[in-house]
C-alpha cells in the first residue's frame, strides 16, 4: 500500500481551497496533506467540510471530537486538553481541524487529514486528523479531531477554510491510499 498522488490546491490570498474532483471509488482512504497554510488574520482555525455529488453547499452533518496537546517556546505552560467548544453534534458548520494559529511570518500550520470510504453508499463517512501549529501565542499544538459525516452518499467534494480571513500562502495535495 502506498500514497497515490491525486491533486492540489494552493493559497494564494484564497477564501477557500476546494477539491471537487477526484474523489470517486477508486480508494477506500483519501488524506489531504496541509502544508505550511499561513492565515492572513491572527488566532485562526482551519476548518473543513464536503459536499456529495455536484453539490457546493459544504453543509453536511457532522458529528466530531477535538483535542490538542501543548507546549509554549519557552518550555512552560503544557497540557492536554480535550476542547468541547471545537466539538461539533450533528452540526453541519464547517469542522475544526486546528485553532488559533499565528499569523507571524513563520506561523503556519501543516498536517493530514483522512476521509474513509467516502463512496460508500451504505454507511456514514468517518474521519481522522492530525495537526501541528504554531500558534499565536509561541506555542506548538499537535491537534486531532475525528468523527463522521452523518450521510450514506458518497461523499464528492471536500473544501477548506480558515474561520476568519484568508489563506495567504500553503498547499494542500490530495492522496488515494492503494
């Protein structure tokens, strides 16, 4: 099994990086793969969401859970946390993958998240991520969140986000796992 490149999108002062093509029944597994994405606003969140077929309302239902673990530059201030407030019930917002990353000039954040089986026309769509920030405040957060898209359609497009302001720069490709 290996990674089969797909696609990518990359920030250039965009609103949104979306992918609506290439997602199909080929792969059971498909990661996303976040590179160096800068926010132009200060304390953002990247965010994701998908749509099925040739939708563009990036409102699905999703049920999610989100934790993080810390450690400020200055080698003070640790801790692992769950973060109910990034938690999602049945919402159909888009979802947190990380939050509060710098705007600095070497603020980023880069990380993979993975859809499961998003052509399955049986059961909801599960996910995983893992996140690694530098965060407004000169801390690194490995983040996670995980958890399903409640729909049994196959899921076609997936579009990311910051919650606040634009992606200035950064890359996200697109994985089939084979």
């Amino acid at each position: 099994m290996g990674l089969i490149y797909i696609s990518s999108v990359t920030a250039s002062g965009s609103s949104t990086l979306s992918f609506t093509s290439g997602i199909d029944a080929t792969y059971n597994e498909y990661q996303f793969h976040v590179v160096n994405m800068h926010p132009a606003t200060n304390s953002s969140s990247i965010t994701f969401q998908v749509d099925t077929g040739t939708n563009t309302n990036y409102n699905q239902t999703i049920t999610s859970t989100f934790f993080r673990a810390k450690n400020h530059e200055s080698g003070g201030s640790t801790e692992v946390v769950i973060v109910a407030g990034e938690d999602q019930a049945e919402g159909n917002a888009y979802s947190v993958l990380c939050n509060e990353v710098g705007n600095g000039s070497d603020e980023s954040v880069s990380g993979v998240l993975t859809l499961y089986d998003p052509s399955n026309a049986t059961f909801v769509k599960h996910f995983s991520s893992r996140m690694n920030e530098y965060h407004e405040s000169d801390i690194t957060m490995d983040t996670q969140a995980a958890g399903y898209i409640n729909t049994a359609t196959a899921l076609t497009r997936v579009s990311f986000k910051f919650d606040n302001g634009n992606m200035e720069t950064g890359s996200i490709h697109m994985y089939g796992v084979g």
